[in-house]
C-alpha cells in the first residue's frame, strides 16, 4: 500500500492512498453539488474524480496548488467542502459499509474493500487538510515529518 504527499503551499502530510483516493471522490462529489460552480472548482472536481479512480501508487494527486492558486477565497471554499465531507463520513461511523465504500470507485478498476472501511482514519486525514487549507498546519495521520 503506498502513501501519497498532500501538499498545499509548501506544506503538507503524507496520506495512504486509499485515503487520498476516498477523500478525492467524496469532495469531487461535494464540488458536484455547488451550484453555480466556478470553472476553477469544476475543473479541480473533474481531476478529483479521476485521480481518486486511477489506482496511483504513491502519488495521488490533489492538485491544490494548482487549483487554489494560493487564492484565499479558493481555500476558503474547498474547506466548507472539506466540513461537507467530514460530516458525511462522520454519519458513516464507525465504518463505511463494504458496499458503499466500494461503490465509491476508489483505487482504479478492479480494486475493491473486502470489509466495512473504519472512518477514523478518514477523520484523520480530513482534520490534516483541514488544518493545511485553514492556516498551513496539518497533524499527519501517517506520522511522517511535513515539509516546512
């Protein structure tokens, strides 16, 4: 199982790439359910999608830098996406049912969850990006040392 850098800004955490992969389809499904959506957040959901269905090993992308373009309005509005997923995953606890975890189409063709998908670790990875997007500071789920 790989591990993938989160990175926006020059900071960052190191996420595993289920976690990535899961985090990236749930808020390309939130960005999905933004009226009115700005080019800049269809394109990021777009990308979002794709790379939480790939199957990368070691380097899924989020694309926040390139998406947020250091932009504070941008991060401002990927965090409220952030909260939408938190909360999502929090109505899920303590596990994502096996199903529903695999119907999420996370880790690329052929890849599934073989049991209930514990939130905890999700939790953890969205209070990171959370922390990143909010003011650069994430505690890294993966205890892996962040980039200053």
């Amino acid at each position: 199982m790989g591990r993938s850098w989160i990175e926006y800004g020059g900071r960052g955490f190191w996420a595993a790439d289920w976690q990535a992969e899961v985090w990236l389809h749930l808020l390309a499904q939130q960005a999905g359910r933004v009226a009115d959506r700005p080019a800049w957040l269809e394109a990021a959901r777009a990308e979002w999608a794709e790379a939480a269905g790939t199957g990368l090993v070691g380097c899924v992308p989020s694309g926040l830098d390139e998406w947020l373009a250091g932009d504070p309005a941008r991060a401002a509005a990927v965090l409220r996406l952030v909260a939408e997923v938190e909360r999502r995953v929090t109505a899920w606890a303590p596990a994502i049912p096996c199903d529903a975890a695999n119907a999420l189409g996370a880790g690329g063709p052929g890849d599934v969850f073989t049991g209930d998908v514990p939130v905890g670790p999700l939790l953890d990875v969205g209070a990171a990006l959370a922390g990143l997007l909010r003011d650069g500071q994430a505690a890294d789920p993966c205890g892996e040392p962040q980039a200053e």
